[in-house]
C-alpha cells in the first residue's frame, strides 16, 4: 500500500516546510508526522517524502537511520523505553530492567506475544535525578519500584 | 538566598503567560528595544556571562563574532537537546519558567540581529515540545512575537526543531546538520557557525540556561549580575544532581560554592549513611573526582578546571562507597561507544575499543596490561584528532578514573570480578 499523509497532516506538513529556508530541512519534523500517522517509517514513507521534499530516498534513508527514535520497523502498542545509562545505574536501573523482563516475560528489544508492549533498554534520558525511570510512549515514569511498575502497566492493561 | 533563574519554580502557574508577566517576565523587552543592538551585546559583555552549555564561552563575546553589515540572515539557535548523563536542568527550566527562556532569546534575536530562530529539542521531551508549543502561542499572543514586536519595528519568528534520539546533535555542528534535515554530523570548525552556519549562514547556537539569563542581565544591568558569584565566572549556576544522594534534584547555586557544601547542605549529604567516593561535577564528558579532590574544589568553571576536571554543563553526580569504579566507567564508556557518529576513526573505534576493554575487565577477564592500553587508546583519542570533541569526552574521563582508581581496577583483574558490594 502507498503512504501519502492525511488532508489534515498534508496540512502541517506544508506549515513545517514554510519554517525553514530549505525544503529538506522539513524532513525530521515530516518523519515525525508520519510515524504518529504510520507507526513506522516503511519504505515507502520514505519514498513519499522524498517526492515531497524533492531529495533522493537514500537521503531520506541516511537520516532515518542515523536517529534512534524513528521506528524501522512495526513495534509494539506501548513502547517502554527504560533508562539504564551511568546515573540510573547508581539509582538502581539493573533491577528495573530485569523486573520488567521477567514481568513482560520477554528480553530487552522484543515485544510481548500480544503485540502490546515493546521493552528498550535507552541511554540517558534527562531525568537522572529521578531514577530508576521509563519512558513510555510520550511520557516519563520516575522514581519507579516494583510496586510502581506493577500499577503503571495495569492501568495501560486495563485501558 | 536570592537567585536568578528559580524565583517563581514554585508558582505552579508560572507556565501561564498571564502569571508569568504579573511576575515581570517579558518586562526587559521594553528596554532593549530602546537601546542598539550593539548596546545590549556590550551589556552582555560586561555581565561576563558565560555558556551554560558546557564550554563556558562568554556569551557577549560570541555574539560579537557575527559579521557586521552581513547581506546574509542570520539565526539564532537555543540548544535544548540537554542529554548528556547527570544533566536535566534545561528541562526544569522549559517545565518551570518557559517564558523567562522565550524572553531570553528574544533578547538574544534582537542583539544578533535574527528574525527567526529555532528550538532544537530533543525527541524524547514530548511533553516539554508541547509545553513550548504552548507558550510560543501565548507570546504570538501578546504580542511579544511576531511582526514588529511591542511597535520596536522588530520581528521574530520562533520555531521548534525535534531531534530523534541522538546525543550528538547536542554538539553545534551536528545540530546544524541535523536542522537542515540531515544526519546529526559535527563539520569541521572553522569555520564557526557565528561566521557560516545555519544553511551557511551567520548563526549563534547558545543553550537554554544561558538564554535564560539574560532577562535578569538587561532588567538589572551587569553590574547586579556580577553581585552574584565570582570575577570569572559570575551568576548563578543550574546544578542537576543525582546519583547516591538524599535529595536529588535541580539546584541553583551561586558559582563558587563549594562541592562539599553542595553536598551536605543542599544535597542532604551522601544517601544511606554512606561515605563519599567521588564525584563527577559537570557531567560524563569530564573527569571524576576523589572524595579527597572534591574539598577543595567549588562550583565554578575556574576552580572545577584547577581540579582538572570541568563544570560543563553541571550534570552533577555522586558515587558512594560502595560503588564499583570499573562497573562505573563501564556504564560511562557504553554511552560514548553507543552515541558516536562514527565519521573519525579514533573516536568510532577508540569508543568501541575502551568499551570492550573496560566490560572485559568488569567481567573478570582483564589482564593487568589493559590498563596501559586503555590509557593508550584514550591518549589517540584527545588533542584535535577528530573533527568534534565528543571523543575527548570519553578520553578524559576513562584517565581520570583508571589513574585514580588504579588500585581498584588492579584488584578487579586480579580477583577476576568486583569485591564491593555495589558491582
Ligand atoms: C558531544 C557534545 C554534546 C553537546 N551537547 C550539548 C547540549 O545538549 N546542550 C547544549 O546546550 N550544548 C551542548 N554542547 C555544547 C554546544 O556545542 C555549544 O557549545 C553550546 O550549545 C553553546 O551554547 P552556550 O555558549 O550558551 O553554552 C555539546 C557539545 C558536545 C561536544
Ligand atoms: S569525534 Fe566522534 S562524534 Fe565527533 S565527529 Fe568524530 S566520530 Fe563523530
Ligand atoms: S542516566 Fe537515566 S535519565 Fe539520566
């Protein structure tokens, strides 16, 4: 199936593009765009917006790959992105880690069989001061415990 | 004590423009828009202030460097891309006080002569994007953006700029890079970006704190600004502190403050009864420092440099007693060997190499000669080999921890594994 973005994202697209002296200078914030429409960057997103931002697709490959958060690939519902980087190690993240995987029943960078969450494992994620924390989707969970995780993922269980 | 930047943190409306301006916030522009731009970057100058960001440039002085009489646009970029480990003090500004930092750059714009100017904020600050989105709204508003601001005749435009999960787009260069759309990959400097950068165009990168300043700056002149901390190194400073501590969090302190003090008075001293093991004042980047180093060493860029070691961005973290060094450099150098771009060899493999080296140590397969190599790998990787700095910033630290730590590491390859109780 061929990507094109919806009236309405078409519509901010277009917004981002008059931002900047420079049609390609659009492509992070498009890819954004097109993830929260897609899920992922699927080829042929890329392709699309190379059309759109009249660059090669290679171009447009080069810099999804370069950047961590643009999926590559379908994930799961939720995902769940634990900070296990030099100061939420001293704060304990080691056991965060493992408690999730042994809850999710899966290891880092795998989805649970049900397709609803996907665990990372992530480098720092500003929010030292309150570690152990997680991201999930777009929002942070800080000073986390057992206790704590178990309540988060109900409530994202039962929703 | 009175302070610069967190006098209204505890104002839970503080993010509303309408509580934000009966607290004084855009009340500098009517000011500045009275004097030259000259006039205000002079101002600037005399303040000392220096870059929050991690260099401590002196603001003033990189503006300067903007061509007079250039034909070209030029931009002004807030560095919010704050992701280096121990460091999350942008953040509380942005979620505290976001017009005070709107108010700053809008000062900054008018000095340098920009008409648009970005936000590059990293991806995973969601909730701050929409925070700034919102304000940006608010001023638009009012009147304090847009077309010929408060009748100055002035105009700017200013836009946020996602990132997407890359620490070296903190780094000016990439960041320009990563602007323009493509991969986040630091240029070779010179030349600057205040000469050729945003599109190669004359551009100042300054970051978030450091912009925040400057309300206080025009409102209250230089000479108020200089009251606070000391000759060199003047204001206040945002300290993120975390690690093994009672009370983590954002602090402002006033530069000069001793590390110890910080510690006990503000931080609640080191958690669980524990002794202190070291230090790390100013982030990942930079050297760790013994318990014994950090009594003499204060909260300002030139005391943090006389202990050989560097306030940066004041990422703030503390290791207690317990805690393994190896296991601790371990940590540092996987963030290094994740993060870099990968365009010069002696940072793409030096990162790789200390990496495996330090997790071949940690897992009890070290031998005594990899301590030498590691600070023989590191040496290749300092001094202007590459084209950005980020490759020093894990030489440095690696140093400092196998020279001062030595015994331990000797101990840990010995032993084949770690004899504290936190490894
Ligand atoms: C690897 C690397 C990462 C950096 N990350 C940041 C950052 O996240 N935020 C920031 O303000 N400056 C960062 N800097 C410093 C910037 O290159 C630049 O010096 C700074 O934004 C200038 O602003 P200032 O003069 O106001 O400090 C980084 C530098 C390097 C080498
Ligand atoms: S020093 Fe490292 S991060 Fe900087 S440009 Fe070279 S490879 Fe990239
Ligand atoms: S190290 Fe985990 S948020 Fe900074």
């Amino acid at each position: 199936m061929n990507f094109t973005f919806t009236p309405e994202n078409k519509k901010k697209f277009d917004e981002y593009v008059k931002r900047y002296p420079q049609k390609r200078a659009a492509l992070l914030p498009a890819l954004w765009l097109a993830q929260e429409q897609n899920g992922w960057i699927s080829g042929e997103v890329m392709e699309y917006l190379a059309g759109l931002l009249e660059v090669t697709p290679a171009f447009v490959y080069e810099t999804v790959t370069f950047y961590t958060m643009y999926n590559k690939k379908p994930i799961g519902k939720h995902h769940i992105q634990v900070c296990n980087s030099v100061c939420c190690w001293l704060r304990g993240s080691e056991q965060t880690v493992d408690y999730l995987k042994r809850k999710l029943g899966v290891n880092v960078g795998e989805s649970t069989a049900d397709g609803r969450f996907h665990l990372s494992t992530v480098e720092c994620l500003g929010s030292c001061g309150s570690a152990p924390m997680m991201q999930i989707d777009n929002d942070y969970f800080e000073n986390l415990d057992e206790e704590k995780i178990d309540q988060i993922l109900n409530e994202l269980n039962t929703e | 004590m009175s302070s610069i930047l967190n006098n209204n943190w505890n104002n839970p409306r503080q993010r509303e423009i309408k509580t934000a301006m009966a607290n004084g916030a855009y009340a500098s522009l009517k000011k500045v828009f009275n004097m030259q731009p000259v006039e205000v970057t002079e101002e600037v100058k005399k303040s000392g202030l220096r870059g929050r960001g991690g260099a401590g440039f002196l603001t003033g002085m990189k503006w300067g460097f903007i061509p007079k009489n250039s034909k070209k646009t030029v931009y002004l970029i807030n560095n919010f891309d704050e992701s280096e480990p121990g460091t999350f003090k942008d953040r509380a500004i942005v979620e505290k006080d976001p017009h005070r930092m709107l108010e700053g750059m809008i000062i900054a714009a008018y000095a340098i002569g920009a008409r648009t100017a970005y936000i590059y904020i990293r991806g995973e600050y969601y909730r701050q994007w929409e925070i700034l989105e919102k304000a940006i709204a608010e001023a638009c508003r009012e009147g304090f953006l847009g077309k010929n601001i408060l009748r100055s005749g002035f105009d700017l435009d200013i836009y946020q700029h996602r990132g997407a999960g890359a620490y070296i787009c903190g780094e000016e260069t990439a960041l320009l890079s990563s602007l323009e759309g493509g991969r986040g990959y630091p240029r070779i400097k010179p030349p600057f970006p205040a000469i050729e950068g945003a599109w190669r165009c004359p551009t100042i990168v300054n970051n978030v704190e450091t912009l925040s300043n400057l309300p206080f700056i025009m409102n209250n002149g230089a000479a108020a600004y200089r009251k606070f901390g000391t000759e060199k190194s003047p204001g206040t400073k945002l300290i993120s502190a975390s690690g093994h501590v009672n009370k983590p969090g954002v602090y402002e302190v006033e530069m000069g403050l001793p590390v110890r003090t910080f510690v006990e008075e503000h931080l609640g001293g080191v958690w669980k009864g524990r002794k202190l093991k070291g230090v790390v004042p100013g982030g990942s980047s930079f050297q760790v420092l013994t318990a014994e180093e950090t009594s003499k060493c204060c909260l300002d860029f030139e005391s943090c440099a006389g202990c050989g070691t560097s306030l940066g961005s004041g990422g703030f973290y503390v290791m207690d007693e317990t805690t393994c060094m190896v296991k601790m450099l371990q940590y540092t150098a996987k963030f290094y060997e994740h993060e870099s771009c990968g365009q010069c060899t002696p940072c793409r493999e030096g990162t790789g190499w200390v990496s495996q080296i330090v997790r071949r140590i940690e897992e009890g397969h070290g031998r005594q000669r990899d301590l030498d190599l590691l600070i023989d790998v590191s040496k290749n990787m300092v001094n202007g080999r590459t084209i950005c700095v980020f490759a020093d910033a894990l030489a440095l630290p690696v140093i400092s921890y196998v020279t001062k730590f030595r015994a331990e590491f000797e101990e840990h390859i010995k032993l084949g594994r770690c004899s504290l109780q936190n490894g």
